[in-house]
C-alpha cells in the first residue's frame, strides 16, 4: 500500500489546525497511534502575540514565535526555531520512528527557517505511511509546493466554512485515515 498525504491549505484564522487537532483525537480514541506537532495561536487581550508548539504525544508545549526583535524573524514575530528542533523534529522523526499517523502543523513560512525541519517533513514524506499536514496557503517555498503536489486529499479550508461541511471533511478524513492504518497494520 503506497502512503497516503493529507493536505489541509487555507487563510489564517480558517480552522486548519482546529480540524487536524479533531481529526488525531478522533484516530487516537480510534486506537491509531499518532504523533506529531501542532501549532496554535496565542493570544493576549484579544490580540494574537505569538504561536506554540504542542507535541501531538506528551503534550509539551513550546514557543514557536512571539512578538518582540531579535532574530530570525517572520513579519513582526521572533521566531525560536530552537524550540522548533527541540520538540517539532522531535515529534515529527518519533511519530515516523512508530510508524504513526504523523501530523505536521503547519509547513509555514516561520517553521521553514529550519532546515532540520524542512529535513524532518521530507522524512516523513519518504518513510510514513499516512501524514496529515497544514500548509501555509501562499507558501511558494519548495517544500510547501512539493507537499501540496504530493497529496492524496489536498483540501482548501475558507473562513466561514458551514460547520456541517467541516464535520464531514473530519468523519471522511478520520474513517479514511484509520483503514488505511489498519491496513498497513494488517500487511506487515
């Protein structure tokens, strides 16, 4: 059975990671292992002041990005790609290492100023058999280009997306995602 790349792309603020995050909730009660990062926003008073790393496993969180000079920087954010070697890589190269559903959020513009991140995803698109990764939408680096060209499912998030379509790309991707696991699981 080839690998399977699910690819999520679409504006910030769409509900890209919040529908990733749902669907590893749903495959982990399932029984499908999965690993992985996660990236979120932070917030303080109402506006958003950085982004954190969350390992998909342990649960760690890290910053990825907060407001502030210093380098290297994306726009108005420090970006600490030391925590993203740290604990993404990390869970990125243990969920391939298990032979788990690996979640990559985001491909964006901040987490590729690494390159042991940028090595860290091209191992799991060689070595994993499902992956469930966010693209930046506007990214044209390389990478980001390569993921959505490699995808099974590449599937365009947009704001103000009906709740009901969004449960079913969750109920389509999860079942989908979980056969093929199983399947793998099945072959060896």
């Amino acid at each position: 059975m080839t690998a399977a790349l699910y690819v999520f792309t679409g504006p910030p603020g769409c509900g890209k990671t919040t529908l990733v995050r749902t669907i590893a909730e749903r495959l982990r009660a399932a029984g499908v292992p999965v690993g992985g990062m996660l990236t979120s926003e932070v917030r303080s008073g109402g506006l958003r002041i950085g982004f954190d790393l969350q390992d998909l496993v342990s649960g760690e969180l890290a910053p990825l990005a907060r407001i502030g000079d210093g380098q290297p920087r994306i726009g108005k954010y420090v970006v600490f790609t030391d925590n993203l070697e740290r604990l993404g890589v990390r869970a990125i190269d243990q969920a391939v290492e298990k032979n788990a559903v690996v979640v990559i959020d985001e491909v964006g513009p901040m987490e590729l100023l690494s390159q042991r991140f940028i090595n860290s995803v091209e191992l799991a698109l060689r070595e994993s058999n499902v992956s469930i990764v966010t693209v930046h939408f506007r990214s044209s680096h390389p990478l980001a280009q390569r993921v959505r060209r490699e995808a099974a499912r590449l599937i365009e998030l947009r704001r103000g997306m009906p709740r009901d379509m969004l449960e079913k790309i969750v109920s389509d991707i999860t079942i989908e995602v979980e056969q093929r696991s199983r399947k793998n699981v099945a072959g060896r």
